[in-house]
C-alpha cells in the first residue's frame, strides 16, 4: 500500500507495490504515466521504464484511439479505436471520429521582466567652496622694465 504523489518517489524493497487510492481523492479518468528505476545491490541505478496506466469510468465506456504519429505528404492513413473498451461489462457499438484541425504549435507569450527596483543612489553633496575676494596688489614698480 502506498500513496503516489506526482514526481515524489516510492521506495520498496519488494518488486510490487499497490497504489492505494483514496476513494474521496480518486485519480481523474485518463492516462495516467508511472515509471521504475531499480538499484542493484552495488548501488547502480537503470534507467527508468515507464507505463501509462488508463483510468476509466465504470460505467461509460473508455475511448483509446491509436494512430501512426508520422504519415507521409498526401497518403492516407487509418485512426484505430479497435481498444476502446467498456470496463462496466457493455460493448462498444459505435465510433465517433472527429478531425481537430492541425496540432498548433503554442509559444508562451514572452513575460517582460518586471521592471528593476531602484536602487537608491546617494544626492551628490554638492562642493562648496568659500566665497572669498581675491586680493590684488597695486603699485607702480619704481624702474620701468624694458619689453623684451
Ligand atoms: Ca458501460
């Protein structure tokens, strides 16, 4: 008995174990992906086998559609839901096929950055020098200088 948490591993010693579910917390109808990876006794990890386990509704029947997921330019091709199947005992009688136009391509919209917080800088203190009168000094030179 374990409880399975998306992307939180189970670790077991023994090569089975149950995935106990909640029956007021059931997993949704779907594919559901559940993967492996084993330790041997040295310590190596494999790689990781994974299987998609479908869960369905008991009483409406549950739809597996089966195609080739490459088709070359212009050839036809079959979409097989020969493994649909009624889990509550019924029988599928009837196939309802339905073309959804072509797989777009979504680009996530690009998220701006938010804008920088700014920093707070420092107001410059401002220099101030003192206000001072220059001083001159006048006279007459007492021997005139001759010009050079
Ligand atoms: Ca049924």
């Amino acid at each position: 008995m374990a409880t399975f948490i998306i992307n939180q591993d189970v670790t077991t010693d023994t090569p089975t174990v149950e995935v106990t579910i909640d029956p007021k917390n059931p997993l949704p109808a779907g594919r559901h992906r559940f993967r492996l990876i084993v330790v041997d006794d040295s310590g190596n990890a494999s790689a990781g086998d994974e299987v998609t386990v479908i869960i369905a509704d008991i009483d409406a029947p549950t739809a597996v559609l089966n195609a080739p997921s490459i088709v070359g330019t212009g050839k036809s091709f079959n979409l097989d839901g020969s493994k649909s199947f009624d889990i509550g005992g019924g029988k599928v009688t009837k196939f309802i096929f339905t073309y959804l136009g072509p797989n777009l391509v979504i680009t996530p919209i690009p998220v701006p950055f938010p804008n920088p917080i700014p920093i707070p800088r420092p107001i410059p203190t401002p220099i101030i020098t003192p206000v001072t009168t220059p001083v001159f000094t006048t006279g007459v030179s007492p021997t005139p200088q001759p010009l050079t």
